[in-house]
C-alpha cells in the first residue's frame, strides 16, 4: 500500500475525536442546564434533613398511693388497653381503713339522730318548765294577797317569792340547753348534718383508695420502661413503667436556621424512615416551629457573651404530624431516624400559630371512678343507723 493512500487516516480519527467531545461537552451543558432549570422550579423550594426522629407522647405509670406490689400483670412490649389493671398493690391497710370509715359514718349518724332526739325531749322540758313557773307565780299572786290581809307570815310569801324566781331560772336554763342542743342540729336532716357529711367524705377517700391498689392503665399503648417489681415498697409518684400510644407519634426535624426563611406551618412533607427504607414514603405536614434552638433548652445554654465565643449555625426543631393511617399500616417507634423533605413553594402559611388550640389534646376518663357504688353505700349506712 502507498504512503498516499495512508495519509487521510489520522486526519479523520481526529475528526471523530473532536466530534465526540464536543458531542460530550454539548450533553454536559444540556444537562447542567437541565439540572439548573430543574433545580429553580422544584430542588430550590425543597428543604431535607436527615437530623431528624421519632417522638411521641411517653406516659408515666405512678400510684397514686404507696405500697407493697403483690402481683404485676405487664411486661415490656406488651399491649395495654385503657383501664386495664397494670399491677396490684397490698390492699389490706387500705381495707382496713375503709372499714374504719363505714365504722365512723355509722357514729356519726347514731350521734346525729341522738341530737335530733335531744332536742325534741329539751322543747318538752321546757314546756314543763312553763308551767312550773305559771304555778309558781299563781302561788305567789295568791300569797301576795294572803300577805296584804296579814293570813300568812312573811316567811311563806318570801318561799313563794323564791320559788317563782327559782321557777323562771330553771325556764332560762331549759331554754338555752335547748338553743345549744338546736345549735348543733338548725332542723338539718340526718344525711346532711356537717358531721355526717364529713363522716361521709371519709368514707369515699377510704373506699378510693381501696380502688387505687389496683394501678391502671390511663391510655391505650404498648409497655417500655418497666423498673417496678414484685415486693417493692413503692411511694406517690414512683416512676413504674411507661405507656406509649402508638398512634401519637410525631416526627422532631432538626433544621438548620439557613433552610428556615421559606419553611411555613402546613406545608407538605415527604418522610423516609431508616426502619423502613425507601420501599415506605410517609406523608406529614409542619405543624409547628419550636420556640428556642436544642442548644438555648439544654441543660447549660451556651453564654455567648463570654467573649471567647465561636459561631455555629444553629438547629431549630420543626415538628411533622404524619398521616394516621399510613402510621398505622407502618407503625413506627420512639427515637427512629427520618429522612425529612419539606416542599416550602407554598409560603402562605403561618410561621406561627395565631390562635389558640381548639378543643383537647389529650384526655382519658381511666382514672376518674364512678362513685356511685360508695354513694349507694353510704345511704344504705345511714339509714341503718338514723333510726327511721
């Protein structure tokens, strides 16, 4: 072959060299612009962290009264609905009490109707009285005009002069044993006499206590925590093991104060938990901002006017309220890692919130007792006792 048929080769790799590279440098461009455009109309409206967990409400389990723990029926992990029993205490002081109660009430009612009785025997006392006075100064009327016509001596009319005295003293003294007596009972009834009121109170702290020996749970969830055993001498307000609700869960993202400007309360949020992985996207809104950074609510807030201060960008929880169904499909835990993505295009939300909290937050009536069985035994008590 001859060197002129040789020759063009080179010419034409260089050709498709330099083809290939401004074809290459072209698809570059196109994609940074791409990316560029793409980054203005959606990436820029879109803030992420993954300084972000799991929170929800942990409900401490304390009696409300101290104790022996006899029997405990939970454990960690276990399943809890609202009012079931959580553990027992030794009912026998408060057993005891509760019979010294009915035994008071029982008293105060026969000490009552006691008064009730002496009232009516001080009024016939008096009405007695009454008319030993009216006799008395009969007497002494007559005496009186007996004495004018010199029948009698002077010392009969003076005994009839002292016994109508003596008369209208016992009448005086009657009649204010009968006011103390009346003192103590002002036409009240039986059951609403302060002392049989009181009496009765008694009766219904005995008997709620009694009640509360059996430590409950307020709330539906699931057992952590648990520290109480069986045979511990435990106080008010022991801490004995947490309830968590699996269906108050909530996401705590720790933003920087740099993505904060465009954030706002209810726009949307996508989440991705570690626990789950891709294969599982949640779905929340903001709900709110914090009020203080986690450094300004540590334990030892950061003095930045020591003067050997350094500035560090700082983090402000952002609370995420997550859709209930899909928590509930994918139920997560207390502490777990999320990945947060807020879409902060819509700024027509709120910052903060301006009005108060409609309604409730939270509530459970598993502690508030019916005391309508004690109130049936306190009348049964008092009319066995009253006398009727």
């Amino acid at each position: 072959m001859s060197a002129e048929n040789m020759s063009p080769q080179p010419k034409s790799k260089k050709q498709t060299r330099k083809m290939a590279l401004t074809i290459a440098a072209v698809l570059f461009i196109l994609l940074g612009t791409g990316y560029a455009i793409y980054w203005f109309v959606a990436l820029r409206h879109h803030q992420t962290t993954d300084d972000a967990y799991v929170a929800g409400n942990q409900i401490q389990i304390m009696a409300q009264i101290s104790g022996n723990v006899t029997t405990i029926h939970v454990d960690n992990t276990d399943l809890v609905k609202q009012g079931e029993v959580l553990l027992t205490l030794d009912p026998t002081d408060a057993q005891q009490a509760f019979e010294r109660a009915k035994t008071s009430l029982a008293n105060s009612v026969r000490q009552t109707h006691q008064l009730i009785i002496n009232n009516r025997q001080l009024q016939a006392n008096i009405e007695l009285k009454k008319t030993a006075l009216s006799q008395a100064q009969a007497d002494l009327t007559r005496r009186e005009a007996l004495g004018k016509a010199a029948v009698i001596g002077k010392e009969e009319l003076q005994h009839a002069r002292d016994a109508a005295a003596s008369a209208k003293a016992e009448l005086e003294v009657a009649l204010q044993q009968y006011n103390s007596n009346n003192a103590l009972v002002l036409n009240t009834p039986v059951e609403q006499h302060p002392s049989v009121l009181h009496a009765s109170s008694q009766l219904r702290d005995a008997w709620l206590t009694l009640q509360r020996t059996k430590v409950v749970a307020p709330i539906t969830g699931y057992i952590s925590r648990r520290s109480v055993q069986v045979g511990s001498q435990i106080a008010v307000g022991t801490p004995l093991m947490v309830i968590v609700p699996a269906d108050q869960i909530w996401v705590d993202a720790n933003f920087k104060e740099t993505q904060l400007a465009n954030m706002r309360i209810g726009q949307p949020v996508t989440i991705i938990s570690d626990f789950y992985g891709d294969d599982v996207e949640f779905n929340g809104t903001v709900a709110g901002l914090d009020m203080g950074t986690g450094s300004a609510f540590s334990l030892l807030p950061a003095q930045n006017a020591t003067g050997n201060w350094i500035k560090v960008v700082q983090r402000l929880p952002v609370r995420i309220e997550l859709d209930p169904q899909q928590v509930a499909q994918h139920p997560l835990r207390i502490g777990l890692s999320m990945d947060v993505t807020v879409n902060t295009s819509d700024k027509n939300g709120l910052v903060l919130a301006e009005k108060p909290r409609q309604g409730v937050a939270y509530q459970t009536d598993a502690l508030t007792y019916d005391l309508t069985p004690v109130n049936h035994l306190i009348a049964d008590i008092i009319q066995a006792n009253s006398g009727n």
